[in-house]
C-alpha cells in the first residue's frame, strides 16, 4: 500500500512539474513571437537598424532560455530556429528586405509549432 501511494505523489508531482513547464515553454514561444513581429513590422518600413536590433535582442532571448528548452526539447528544432535567425540577421544587414521577411515567416511557423512539441500528450510520451 506504501508503494502505490508513493507512486501516486511522484505521478502527481510529474503531472504538476510538466504543466508548469508546459506554460513556460508556451510564454517563450509567445515572446518570441511577439520580438519577430517587431522584426516584421520594421523590416516592412524599411528601417534596417530597428530590424537589426530585434534581431539581435530575439537571438539574446533564446539564448537566455536555450538552457531550459534544450533540457528535455528537440535539439533539431531550436538548432533550426538558431540557423534562422542567424541567416535573418545577414539578410537585415544586407539589406534583403524580401529574404529577411521570408526568414520571419518561417521563424513564427518554429515559434507557434514550438509548444506542440512540448505539449502532456500520448504522442509526445510514446
């Protein structure tokens, strides 16, 4: 009987830990989000140096939360995320306004898809 309750609290304390992180990964990919979309909307007006300073401020957020996302996520989808950003960045310094909005495009796809991955389901369990 001991057993089955010890198992009861570790399920239980699994289930809360993965919510909890569940949430913050959620927060970061809207952050994230919300730092392309200010990318987005000066790359559209054409202000290069607004761009650039996004950019280098979305790449400094992922930094700071690599540590946790790489923790227990996919290291292919925060290295495509990081190969992206690092080709906006060369796009926005050269001036590729076209390629750079391309890049942004692909990256909210990699924010937004980002929680899936992380989300308590059967499929991410198995």
């Amino acid at each position: 009987m001991k057993g089955v309750i010890i198992s009861g609290v570790i399920a239980i304390l699994i289930l809360i830990g993965s919510i909890a992180y569940t949430n913050h990964i959620e927060n970061v990919s809207e952050e994230l989000s919300d730092i392309n979309k200010v990318i987005i909307e000066a790359l559209t007006a054409e202000n290069y140096s607004k761009a650039s300073s996004s950019a280098k401020e979305l790449n400094d957020y992922l930094d700071s939360h690599r540590a946790i996302l790489e923790a227990t996520g996919n290291h292919e989808e925060i290295d495509k995320i990081e190969m992206n950003i690092s080709e906006l960045v060369e796009y926005i310094d050269g001036g590729e306004k076209t390629d750079a909005l391309s890049n942004c495009r692909v990256l909210d796809f990699l924010f937004d898809h980002l929680p899936k991955n992380y989300e308590m389901k059967l499929e991410n369990i198995l």
